[in-house]
C-alpha cells in the first residue's frame, strides 16, 4: 500500500476511488464498498475528499487539492460523467468541447459536449451552471486522440475532426459566437489529407467543400 493510499485510508477516502477512470464515484461504485453509500459519499464530501459534480457523481478530490476549493474544468468533469457512464473507450469529447481542450476557445463555456454510443438525457452540473449535452454517434469511427486533463487522459477529437463537426453543428454547445474563430484557428493544424478522408468516410464532403468555400479554398 502506497503512502497516498494510507494517508486516504486514515481520512476516510477508500483508495478504490482514487484509482477510477477519471476518479469519477458514482453511487453504484460505492455501494460495492459501503453498506450505507449515499451516507458515507455525504461524509466524505463533507470533509472535503469527494467533490459532488453531478446528481450521482463524485470526484476523489486530488491529495494535493484538498481544503482547497478545488473543482475541475467543464470539459474533464463531462468527460469524467460520460466515461463513468459508458466506459473509457466508448466516449469522445466533441465539438465545442474538443475546441477548448484543443486550446482553440479561450473561454469557459456553460456546455459541454461528448460522443457517446447510446442515448442519455442532458446532465445539469451540480457544482457551477453548466449542462453536460449527450451526442449519439459510432465513437469508433470518429477520428480522435487522447489528451490529458486534470482527472486523466481522455479521448478526444483531433483538429479534422473537431472542424467537420464544427461546420456541421455549430449550433451544438450554445457558443455559436465561439465557433468560427475556433475552426480557423484548428484549420491551420489540419492535415488536409486527413480532412478529405474524414469527410468521405462520415458522408461529410458537402460540409468539408461549404467550410472550404468559407475559407476561400478550393
């Protein structure tokens, strides 16, 4: 047992919940290990070890954040919520969401968007006013890579990607504002020969010439 793990022990925090994809607890999860998990995920909130994200959803609060106030950023929490929800490998941040984690929209937005297999009704956040938004889609065709955040690498979608889905729905995500200036900014990384695959792959060759002809490409 690491000394991380003692120290959780000897303040109530079990290191299970520590060790879960994108340290994400759900009631479920607790239930495994408590016999009374609703009173004992409210305990440890209380001190400060679990930070209550969502109706349902916890975060093992860092060793070294504790006391602090800390709260993740919005993208990390939506992909936390999705991953605990549908698994690590079936959940791809998009849109607007991959923007920012991408470094394309400097400012926080109120929603978050994540790809996911089935589906799953918005999640309002419990922790700031911010919704997670929900998008059916086959996850393994999307085009992506992983990306670090504060609570664990997750997938993402890469800069071909995240333009495509952009030009189609810059609506998705409530910062329509937000979307043209991100889509230049991503353009720029692009592997065009990446983009032309994408979009003959995803029936997305109207939406790759439309974007093209707004960038006075041919």
């Amino acid at each position: 047992m690491t000394t991380s793990d003692v120290r959780r022990r000897q303040t109530g925090l079990p290191p299970e919940f520590a060790r879960l994809p994108m340290r994400v607890v759900r009631a479920a999860t607790a239930a495994d290990v408590y016999a009374h998990p609703r009173a004992e995920l409210a305990r440890l909130t209380d001190l400060g070890l679990l930070h209550r994200v969502a109706t349902g959803f916890y975060l093992a609060v860092p060793d070294n954040k504790v006391g602090g106030g800390w709260m993740p950023g919005l993208e990390a929490a939506a992909a936390g919520i999705a991953v605990a929800a549908y698994g690590r490998d079936e959940v791809v941040v998009m849109g607007v969401s991959a923007a920012r984690l991408h470094g394309a929209i400097p400012r926080a937005l109120a929603t978050a968007v994540v790809a996911v297999p089935t589906r799953h009704d918005p999640i309002q956040l419990a922790d700031r006013q911010a919704v997670v938004r929900f998008v059916v889609r086959d996850t393994a065709r999307l085009d992506a890579e992983r990306i670090d955040t504060e609570l664990g690498a997750v997938l993402v979608t890469t800069p071909e990607q995240t333009v495509l889905d952009l030009e189609k729905r810059p609506g998705l995500g409530d910062a329509e504002g937000e979307v043209w200036p991100a889509v230049e900014q991503l353009y720029r990384k692009c592997d065009r020969g990446v983009l032309a695959d994408i979009a003959g792959a995803q029936t997305m060759r109207t939406t790759l010439l439309r974007l093209q002809a707004r960038l006075g490409e041919k």
